[in-house]
C-alpha cells in the first residue's frame, strides 16, 4: 500500500483519505499529535531564544503606494526556519513564509567591496529565501535585532520596487526602489486581525463599459473559497464559476484594502484601491471605484476607471 500524509496531516492512500476498518487510527493519529507537540516547542523555544517570545505569525502590511505595486507581499506569515550567515555564524534570524504568494520574509547579512569594505543589512520580502529578489525591502536601524516586529520603525526606512525607475543623479537608468515608510511588520493577533467576510457567498461581476472589451473573461459568476487563512489570506477568496477560462477575486492586503480580480493570485487585471479610507476595519469590494489595466508598454502600466463595473452579491 502507497500511504502518504496529505498537506492536513491526514493519512491518504494514492490521494484519498486513509481510515482503518473501524473509522479510526489511533496509533497514528496519536504519533501525529506527538510530532506536532515537538515542532511546536522547538519554534516557541528556538523564537524564545532569539527573541524573548514565541511569536510564530508576523502581519505586513503597508496604506502606502507598495500596497498597489507590490500586493502580493502582504498579508499573514507563517514561520519557517531561521537564517545563519556565514558572515557571522552566531546571527541567526527567523524567516518566515505565506504559501498564499509563494513569498519569504528573511534577513540578509552580505559583505560587499566598493572603494571601501562595507555590510548590507536589510530584511527581504520575496519568493526566493535567502536571495535579494525581493519586492520590499526593509533597512533596520539597529539589525542587532533579530526580529522582525522589534524594529524600530521611526528610525528604519523600507523601500518598495517599481517595474519604472525613478530618475536620480547617481544612476542615469534610474532606481527602481521607492521609499514607503507605511510598511510594517508585527505579530499577529487575531483581535488586531481578524478574519474577516464580506457578507456574501456567491457574486456576479458584470460591466457593459470597457471591462467588457478589455477583459471580458474576468465577468460572470465566483463563489466563495473555504479555508483560505492557513495560506495567509484574511480576507475572502472568490473563484469563477461560470464558463471560461479560471478568474479570481481576492486581497492580499489583511484589511482588504487593496481588491485584484485576476487569471491568478499574483496576476491581475482589475483592481479596487480603498487606501484612502479612514476605517480601520476591514473593507470589502462591495462599494469603490474600480480601474482596469488599459495597457502595458515598456514597462508603463496605464489603468483607467469603469464607472459602470458592478459585483452583486447572489446570497
């Protein structure tokens, strides 16, 4: 028999879920249980010993413009590990990782030469561990601080990169990092975050203004997917279920500041940006302006309003 554990750590048998005659395994599940207890003291130990608590979900989260260019960066981490650096062997920092993006948060520590020896120390948020190909990037005040959500955020910089470089007089082609010091990271509370809804189950996205030209397979029919927090999803995720090629509704962003409809969770054409509103409870899509992506040329993205867009709630 080919037996494996699935993602929910439940006994399967070539993919469906595996159960003894009488409905239950007790020895296995009682090992599982085991395995779990141990790996959840080794991360509170091991964050304990590196951060004085054991805080394994850290928020990202930004009301900046990195919010609309880099969204995919946002939202709940889970821990994964640490980084050791060769540079010092003794630094070790947590990393952590949303499955929803495919994204990492982790420290990087590198010795460069210029005219000069120097140290680069930054935190990183991007789908590579361990390699500066990130789109956030977080310059700390005082890296003696291993963790991420004890930076001192009033003295620490971030940056965002944008697909256009903005001019400067060091670099003729530009530097494609931007400053947004709205970027934060802290632990996760589900008091400060919580999950939320939308009040609606099933939608229907319909336009009969320039949406309908642009991007006609992004209409039609979603309904609401099930169990999308353990990705890093705290608002609602919607999949098309109508006729068409695959289409999905979703934010990254933990308050739903930021809606995307698009072909993936990292691909979008339309999107709701509701940065300016002053709640500090979630939003949802149900009221805003929505842009659609026009064209895209040299790396220039021109987006333009549909005031004609509706998404109906069908509860």
């Amino acid at each position: 028999m080919d037996e494996s554990l699935d993602d929910g750590g439940e006994m399967t048998h070539w993919g469906l879920p595996y159960k003894s005659v009488d409905g239950q395994c007790p020895d296995l599940e009682y090992q599982l249980k085991s395995a779990k207890v141990v790996l959840k003291n080794l991360e509170e130990g091991m964050l304990d010993d590196m951060c004085g608590d054991s805080e394994n979900k850290v928020i990202v989260t930004s009301m900046g413009e990195s919010a609309i260019r880099q969204p995919t960066r946002f939202g709940l981490y889970f821990l994964h590990g640490w980084n050791q650096h060769e540079t010092d062997a003794s630094d070790r920092y947590p990393s952590y990782y949303r499955p929803a993006a495919g994204q990492y948060l982790f420290f990087m520590k590198e010795i460069g030469a210029w005219e000069y020896w120097h140290t680069y120390d930054r935190w990183v948020i991007g789908p590579v561990h361990d390699k500066a190909m990130g789109g956030l990037m977080i310059k700390p005040y005082d890296p003696s601080h291993v963790c991420p959500y004890k930076i001192k955020w009033y003295r620490s910089h971030r940056w965002y990169h944008d697909v256009v470089p903005q001019p400067n007089l060091w670099n003729t082609a530009g530097n494609p990092w931007i400053i947004d010091d709205t970027i934060t990271i802290e632990p996760y509370s589900e008091d400060l975050w919580p999950e939320f809804d939308c009040s609606c189950e099933n939608l229907n996205i319909t336009s009969s203004g320039r949406v309908l030209e642009y991007h006609p397979q992004r209409l039609g029919q979603y309904a609401r997917l099930q169990d999308k927090t353990k990705e890093g999803y705290l608002a609602p995720v919607y999949a098309k279920i109508s006729e068409g090629e695959p289409s999905y509704l979703y934010s990254h962003h933990p308050k739903g500041k930021v809606w995307l409809v698009g072909s993936s969770n990292s691909t979008w054409s339309l999107r709701l940006n509701k940065l300016t509103d002053p709640a500090s409870s979630p939003s949802c899509f149900q009221e805003g302006q929505w842009e659609y992506l026009q064209s895209k040329k040299e790396q220039k993205e021109v987006w333009l309003k549909d005031t004609d867009l509706n998404i109906q709630c069908l509860n």
